[in-house]
C-alpha cells in the first residue's frame, strides 16, 4: 500500500519507491530506497513528515504516494 | 600558486558556519536547507593564497534542484584543489551518501565530521579511522559551531591538495565494477582523466548530462548500452537503481564497522513535531506564533522604546541640542531648516522604529534558529497548494519577511519555473522589515488601543498571496500542478544567543546603513521640494513643489480615502525605499518640532485622514511594487524587463483594487452613504470573485481559444 495510509508512529519497510525519473532519483539520495524503514511522524491532509535514515523530510501527498510500502 | 578549497556537503549540515570560521566573514546561516543558493568566495584566514567557496548544498550529484546544478558544475569545470566534504555525524549514513559520490570525482577529498558535539553528548562513537579507510580519504573531526577542529581540517585539507590523484576505492559489487571497467576501455583519450571513474558511473546510469557532455560517437554509444544492458540483465534492475542500492549497500556496511548509536526511538525532535506540526493544532500554533511576535513587537515592547526615541531622544535631546548648536556658530537659516526639518525629522522619523524593528528580528531569528521555520513550509504546503503555490514559495515570503531582495532571491530553491515567478511576483506582498515602520505608524497614530492592526497587515500580507495565486495559477502563462514538496527538517535546537544576535544585528545594521545613505538622500530631497516653492524661495509647506506635485497626484488616490497630497507623495517616496514613508511624513507633518509631546505627532495625522483612509493607505503602500531594491532583484530572478513589469503592474493594480475595496465597502459599513466609488468597490468584489472561481485554463490551444471566448 502507498506510504500515505500508513499511520502515525508506525515504522515500516519501503518495498518499492515508484515511477522512473528524477524525482525518483531525488528520493533516493535522501534515503527513500527499498528496503529502508520509514517512520511517519506526522501527518497533514496527505502531507506528511516522516523520519528516515534519522533525518526528518516533509514530503507532500503525491511525493508520499508513490512510496509503497 | 593558490589553492581551491571547495566546500559540499548536504544541505544545513554547517558548510556556511564552518565558511565564517575559516575565513572569518559572516555570511548569512539560517536553519533551514537551502540558505546558500550561490557559491560564495572567501579568502582563508592567515592563508592567503587559499581561497574557500561555499557551495550550496546537495543530497547528490545527479542534479535535481539549481542547486545541485551549481555545486555539480563547479566541481566538474572548476577543479579545486581539494574538497572538504562537510558530513553531519549526528545524520551519517545519509550524509555518506554524497560521500561516496564525491569521492569518485578523482579529486582530493577531506572528510570533516561536523556536529561531533551532538553526536558525543547523545553517547554515540563513531570510528572516524575506519571511516577514512572505507573512502580513501583524510577524516577529521570537528565542531563548526563551537570551532572545534577547524585547524586540523585546515592542515589536513592542504596536505591533500598536494597529492596527485590516486586509485579510488572500489565501492560497488564486482559485477558493475567489471561494467565499469569495460565503459572506461570505451572512453576516448581525451576523457581518459582524474575524473574516468565518475564519468564511467554517470554514463552507466544514463546520466543525460553527461551523455550530452562526453559527447561520444555512435559506435562508442552503442558499445556503452550493449555493456550496460547486459549488466541490466543480469542483476534484473535498471542501472540507476543498482548504483544508488550498492551505494546505500556499502555505507550501511562501513557504518556498522565504525558508529555505535546509544539510542534509538522518538527523538525529542519528533516529540515536538507531532504537537507543532499535528494535522488539528498547525495552523492555530501558527497563527498564535504570528500574532504573538507582531503584536509585542510591533504593539509593546517595540512602541515603549519607539516612542521614547521618537518623543524623548530626537524630540527633546537631539533636535534642541542641534539647533542651540547650529545657531550659537552662526548657522544660515536655509542650512538649520535642512538638518532640522529634512534630516533629523526625516532620517530620525525612521530611525526611531529601530527598537521595534530589532524586537521584531530578534523574534524571527529565533524562530529561524530554533527549526521551526522550516516546519511553516509544511504546513503551508498544504494551504499553499490548494491555491497553486507549494510549501517551498512560504521560504522566500518569510525571509521577505525581513528583506524583498533576499526573499526574491531565495526563490531560486524552487525548482518549477512557474512556481518561481509567481512566487518573485507575490513575495513582496508580505510587510518587510522597511514596511514596518509604516504599520507602526498607522497602528500608533490612528488606531491607539488596537491589537489587531499590526498582525492584520501580515495577514493581510499572506491573503493578497494566496488570492493572486489562485488569479494567476487560473492563467494560461502559469496553468499547471505545483511541483511536487520535498524538504528536510532541521532538527530543532535551542538557539544560541550568539547566532540569534547576530542575525538580528545584521538585519538591523543594514537598515540603520540604508537610513544613513539612500533614506537620507531622500529625506533632502523631500526636504528641498517641501521648502522650496517654484521661484526657488523658501516658502510654507503648503505653498511648496511637493505640494503642487502631491496635489497632482492626489486625485489618484481619492477613491482610496487619502486624497491628501502629503499620502500621495509618501506614497511615491516609498518606491526608493519602503521607510521614506515614514520620513517623508517626518519632514512634511514636522515631527521634529511637535515631537515634544507624542500625542501631538499623531494628532496631525489624524486630522488628515481617517482612521479607514489611513488602512487603505497602509493596505496600498503594503501591497503596491515594492521598492528599488526589490525591484532590481525581481528583474534578475524573472530574467526579462517585460515579466518586471508585469510584475510591477500587477502589484499596483492589485494594490489599488483591494485599498479601494477596503475603504469604499469601510465607509458603507460606517454609514457612509452610497456613492459612485461604492459601486466600482461591489463591481471589483465581483470581478474578483469571479477570477477566483473561473474554471482554470487550459493549456492545449483548443482550451486556449475556448477561454479567451468566456473571458472576452
């Protein structure tokens, strides 16, 4: 399921970051690669704040929804 | 010779902090990604013959932001000597990231842990030897806040600029590194340099960049995809991603060698976003924040100390010590009528709100300093995008907050053109610090016991963004999504009060500096063309250039409910910059001779307007274009004459239509009868609305033609 309807607090596994393109490749050097855990810390209307590799990125809903996890 | 230092590293991991240390300027450091959006030079202290650059910061060298293209292309053409890659230890394994990248550039490269501080009072260790093994690389550990360090650093990175280039470690598994060889074999001679191994990865990753740039031939092309596709097959993934999995593989190898972590679970960090940033509390946190720091300073503190420098210092220490000087040495009388009612009434009228703008700075910069400013871009993200703005276009705004010109320039972060303009077109909208004194003055003169004024000329402010958001994203020149947000959080720390006095010093001298040179230029010549009538004699203000000047314009500004020349005029005197507002009103009401009594200062300009006239004329001068400066940056952001005046167009337009709505539908409201104005007011309201719910253009041709129809 996307990464948006995970809850607050939950730590889980990222199994597959979608689409092909530089956005992707952005999201991966701020360590959103599969196989990393993700834990949301908070969340807007879709928007949400999420700590990864101990680093907190605030990512909005259509960034977020291409996380599968 | 001279040496190239650069600096890289991730964003807000301290490159900027370190550059003030080294070479002892004091470059702005603010705690947010993102603050260094050009290279900055810098000469080393006590080494002359080094020169530091302050790079901005980047997560990777494949570009995404303008950023990222700046810091990859100077690295690439520039050469430096060596580069000191500046890593945030308390976040490694992601700030290894770009290491790894960097390495592979076949330049020298030192290692500087940075924050060790942090990362030793949380009980942490890091095994900064096995780390310097695993790269190849000097490391050094060092504290740019507390100066930790930073001669080590020195005398390591300049060590390594001597060295010549040498093999750089394998990192990926032997599959790609056998790839990898077999590409180098492909490249022609010319590109045989320091830089074989990085050039080999881009290509393998299909870097589009560099595919352009090694410009190869067909046959070499097509020898490079059959070796890439080949490897594609074989580990059953897209190339990209292999590299940036073996990356993240090979870190997380090194980092379990060398760094032990005490704790793990919710960090105090977290703990405060999920109050501050919880999706119910937000936005009233905000607001509450907002009106807070508006209203103290703007409202108490600030106006104690405002008043007292205004009334008391240059009210009765400054302008009868002068005078009683100027007049005991035998003074000409037009001279003593220059320093008397031009520059002490008008440069001391601005000055005077000094105390309110420091208090106000002072505020600003501990929020900035503390993190909580990022977090306002995630929370307006969401507002912001419903009105076709992302989170990032709130950046610029807040540090317009301070000053247009950076506010503007700060725009460059944002990666999606049209994003960008709209956000140079609508930064300006928000009060900056010059604005200030304009609302301190309205607030005090005409509206005493108030506490809403001053916050409501910063809502005022964030409404007259987000409604031209929404008219222009409706546009055909701006239609389509706002590019997507991603941004990270600084985590929040309790400010220094070194760093936060700082910050507020340097927002203050510059305005105390703009006070001494282009206000008081303009202050003379207010002073000139109020004193002088047209046969060039001294005569009454009434009688003056300026007023027959103002009276022109006057008409103008009627339907807005400040017909009086001495609004127009300061109104014009306002686009040189935003405090000749209030000086100009200085010199013109004379404050320097009534200022021994306060009340008295405000009754003049109470008798010339009203309350209503006088926010619509605070509303006018808050929104219209913006001054000189930010003028000038504009243009250099928007890249044309014709989007600047555009720009400009569109900001006085607007301006005019939300004071004149104001004050017509205000004197309704206030009994003021029905009148002409009244109905331009409602027909405005409407044509508003309208552009505010019209359905958005389309951007394919048959819409284009089908919208010019419906708005025709």
């Amino acid at each position: 399921m996307p990464l948006t309807m995970a809850k607050a607090g939950e730590r889980n596994r990222i199994k597959k970051v979608t689409g092909k393109d530089e956005v992707r490749r952005f999201l991966a050097s701020l360590g959103f690669v599969e196989g990393e855990s993700v834990t949301v810390v908070s969340e807007i209307a879709g928007n949400m704040i999420l700590n990864i590799k101990d680093t907190r990125v605030a990512l909005d809903k259509s960034m977020a929804n291409r996380i599968m996890i | 010779m001279s040496i190239k230092l650069a600096l890289a590293g991730n964003p807000n991991c301290g490159k900027t902090t370190l550059f003030n240390e080294l070479t002892g300027s004091s470059q702005y450091v603010g705690n947010w990604p993102g603050v260094t959006v050009e290279k900055k030079e810098g000469k080393l202290k006590g080494h002359k013959d080094v020169i530091v650059t302050d790079l901005p910061g980047i997560y990777s060298l494949s570009p995404y932001t303008l950023e990222e293209v700046v810091t990859r292309n100077y690295l690439i053409h520039e050469n430096p000597d060596v580069i000191v890659n500046l890593v945030d230890a308390s976040n490694l394994e992601r700030n290894l990231y770009l290491t790894t990248q960097l390495v592979e550039m076949g330049l020298p490269v030192v290692l500087a842990l940075n924050m060790m501080d942090i990362v030793r009072k949380n009980g942490d260790t890091i095994d900064s030897k096995k780390i310097g093994e695993a790269f190849g690389c000097p490391v050094v550990e060092i504290s740019a806040l507390k100066a930790e360090g930073t001669q080590e650093l020195i005398s390591a990175a300049l060590s390594a600029a001597q060295l010549k280039p040498h093999a750089i470690a394998a990192t990926f598994s032997d599959k790609v590194e056998a790839a990898l060889q077999q590409i180098t074999q492909q490249l022609p001679g010319a590109l045989r340099n320091r830089h074989q191994r990085w050039m080999a990865i881009k290509l393998f990753e299909r870097d589009e960049k560099m595919l352009a740039e090694a410009d190869l031939s067909d046959a070499t092309r097509a020898n490079l995809e059959a070796i890439i596709t080949k490897c594609e097959t074989e580990l059953d993934d897209d190339t990209e991603s292999i590299i940036t999995n073996e990356r993240y593989e090979y870190i997380a190898k090194v980092i379990h060698k060398s760094y032990k972590k005490k704790v793990a679970g919710l960090t105090p960090s977290d703990k405060i976003d999920r109050i501050v940033t919880n999706r119910i509390l937000a936005l009233p946190i905000f607001a509450l924040i907002m009106w807070f720091v508006y209203y103290v300073s703007i409202s108490t503190v600030g106006t104690g100390m405002t008043n007292w420098v205004n009334d008391v210092l240059f009210g009765e220490i400054v302008p009868p010590a002068v005078e009683g000087f100027l007049v005991s040495v035998g003074t000409a009388d037009w001279l003593i009528s220059l320093i008397m009612d031009g520059i002490i009434a008008g440069v001391g009228a601005v000055l005077g709100f000094l105390p309110q703008m420091l208090t106000m700075f002072l505020f600003l910069a501990i929020l900035e300093d503390c993190g909580y400013m990022a977090r306002i871009a995630f929370i307006m993200d969401r507002i912001f995008r419903r009105f076709g703005l992302s989170g990032k276009s709130f950046i610029p705004i807040l540090i317009g907050t301070g000053c247009g010109v950076p506010g503007i320039m700060a725009s460059r972060t944002i990666e999606n053109d049209h994003d960008r303009k709209l956000t140079v077109i609508t930064t300006t909208f928000i009060p900056c610090s010059a604005k200030l004194p304009i609302i301190a003055l309205i607030a005090g003169a005409m509206f005493p016991d108030s506490t809403w004024v001053g916050p409501s000329a910063y809502f005022l402010g964030i409404g007259a963004i987000i409604v031209s958001g929404i008219i222009l994203k409706k546009t055909r020149v701006f239609a389509g999504d706002p590019a997507p947000f991603v941004m990270e959080l600084p985590a929040y720390h309790v400010p220094g009060a070194k760093g936060v006095l700082i910050h507020m010093w340097d927002r203050g001298k510059a305005f105390i500096k703009k006070a001494g040179t282009i206000i008081l230029l303009a202050t003379v010549l207010v002073w000139f063309l109020s004193s002088f009538g047209w046969n060039m004699q001294m005569v009454d203000v009434e009688d003056s250039m300026l007023a027959t000047l103002g009276n022109f314009i006057a008409p103008l500004f009627a339907p807005l409910g400040f017909d009086n020349w001495k609004f127009a005029v300061a109104t014009i005197t306002g686009l040189i910059a935003k405090e000749n507002v209030v000086g100009t009103f200085g010199i013109l009401f004379g404050f320097a001779e009534v200022a021994e009594d306060g009340a008295e200062v405000w009754s003049s300009l109470q008798a010339a307007v009203s309350p209503l006239g006088a926010y619509a004329f605070l509303t006018f001068n808050l929104l219209c274009a913006p001054c000189f400066a930010a003028i000038g940056a504009a243009r250099a952001e928007l890249g044309s004459a014709k989007w600047t005046w555009f720009s400009v167009g569109y900001q006085t337009l607007f301006a005019y239509i939300i004071a004149l709505i104001i004050y017509q539908t205000g004197s309704l409201i206030n009994g003021g009868g029905f009148g002409f104005w009244t109905a331009v007011a409602f027909v405005l309201v409407a044509a508003l609305i309208y552009f505010l719910v019209r359905k958005p253009a389309d951007i394919n041709s048959a819409g284009k033609r089908l919208n010019r129809k419906v708005s025709a």
